[in-house]
C-alpha cells in the first residue's frame, strides 16, 4: 500500500508528520521496484491478483489519486512491466497535487486498474447510511463516468473498516474492499476484507523484502496491534492529532 510517492522539489499534498511518514521518496519507490524484479515477483493489479495465478505476484496499490501516480509510480511501473490498482478519492480530483479528472483518464489509458478510495476521504466507520452511500456508489459512479470504465475495488480511507462498509461497498457493486490489515491475501480470503500492508518512507530494502515474502508480517501484526487499540481508545480525529504530535521532527 503506497501513497503520494516524494519527489525531490516538490512539496507533498500535506505537510503534517503523520501524513510524510507515508510518502515514499521516489528513488526508493524505484529501488523496490528493481528488488521485486531481482526477488522474481511480478507487480500486479488487484484484478490480476485475484486470479491467484502464481505465488511470485505482489499487488500493489496506491491510496488517495495523487498526481505523483502519473509522474512519479506510473513510468517506474511501465519501466518494470508491473500493473497495480491506483484508489482514487473522487471529491479530490483536481485539487492541488491531486491528480485531474485528464490526468486519470491518462492512468487508466496506461492500463493501470483505477479503483474507488471513496468521496471525500471521511472514515467509514463514521457515517450514516446515506453519507456511506455517497461515499461509495456515488464516488464509484462518477469515476466510472470519467473512465468510461467499471470501477471495481475500494480501499478505505484512514483504514477505518468494519461490517456495514463491507456491506456498503457490496451493495454499491464493488467486487473488493482493502483494508489496512496486515494479512496476505490467499484464495480463501473475504474478498470484502483484503489484507493490505502500508509501505513508509525509510523502509530499509531487507525490510522490504520480507514484506514481499510475508515473513515480516506476523511482527508488523503485532506492532499494529497497539496501534490499533490506541486508534480505538482515543478515537479517530484524537488519535490523528497525537500521532501528529509524537511524529513531529522525526523523519
Ligand atoms: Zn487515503
């Protein structure tokens, strides 16, 4: 799970700690990349991931529609012969550093998969039905329009999920939903609940790898753990700010 992708000179869509942390600088992008090549995976498109073809596959996704998909991850993609599903948040498009609706219509053209990361970026697990709705039929809707394409899979803003988004994303018609569970994803998995693993920016490449392998995720399991506990004690918006507040003049 990549976001904005950092590129040098260019500030990013938000300047909060919270946020960079999940902004991986380009160059490293490319060096993970060239490792999943020499590692023999193939970088795939959740579509293709879900045909369970080979065990080397890897999918990769990006959240949010930042215009560094187009300038940044698509080329190095194209470079590597890798697909990946691009989430984008509808409300969003043509806001600074977002993508615009061109832009998209562009990613798609480049046969990347164009999937839905809901409305207006609001947490799932915070809304009435009808706000629900509008995050994900609606938003669903108007990428769909713009494409000209079906928009098939949904990932989750803030990774807030639980059973009535499972439900709502359903209903709307997606065949998918990403959450932020660390899990890999095998035949057997409620394709309403894909486990998905975030990549940070400083990630060390050994680190990487093990991603890839899934040998690293039991121990990024139980650091999220905590994580999540404290997500749920202190609530979604107070838990952003603290995480600012700690984060803040580290890398
Ligand atoms: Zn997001």
């Amino acid at each position: 799970m990549y976001h904005e992708l950092e590129i040098p000179g260019r500030p990013l869509c938000h300047p909060e700690p919270g946020y960079a942390r999940y902004a991986v600088r380009e160059n490293e992008f490319r060096e993970q990349m060239q490792h999943l090549k020499i590692l023999g995976y193939q970088g795939v498109s959740v579509s293709q991931a879900l045909e369970f073809a080979a065990r080397s596959r890897v999918a990769l996704t990006f959240d949010d529609g930042c215009e560094t998909d187009l300038f940044a991850a698509a080329p190095v993609l194209r470079q590597a012969g890798f697909n990946a599903t691009f989430y984008i948040t509808a409300g969003w498009l043509g806001q600074p550093g977002q993508l615009s609706a061109e832009q998209l219509i562009e990613l798609s053209r480049q046969r990347f998969e164009i999937g839905c990361h809901g409305q207006s970026h609001a947490y799932l697990t915070d809304l009435d039905d009808r706000a629900l709705r509008r995050e994900t039929g609606d938003a669903k809707a108007s990428l769909e329009q713009i494409i000209g394409k079906p928009v098939e899979h949904f990932s989750c803003p803030g990774g807030r999920y639980n059973d009535r988004v499972a439900k709502a994303a359903r209903e709307a018609g997606f065949r998918t939903v990403a959450t932020s569970h660390i899990e890999a994803n095998s035949r057997g998995t409620d394709l309403f609940a894909l486990g998905r693993v975030a990549i940070f920016r400083g990630l060390p490449i050994k680190s990487f790898a093990g991603i890839c392998t899934a040998e690293a995720l039991p121990r990024l399991r139980a650091s999220g753990g905590i994580r999540d506990a404290a997500k749920q004690i202190l609530g979604s918006s107070l838990y952003d700010r603290v995480r600012n507040v700690l984060l803040r003049g580290r890398d």
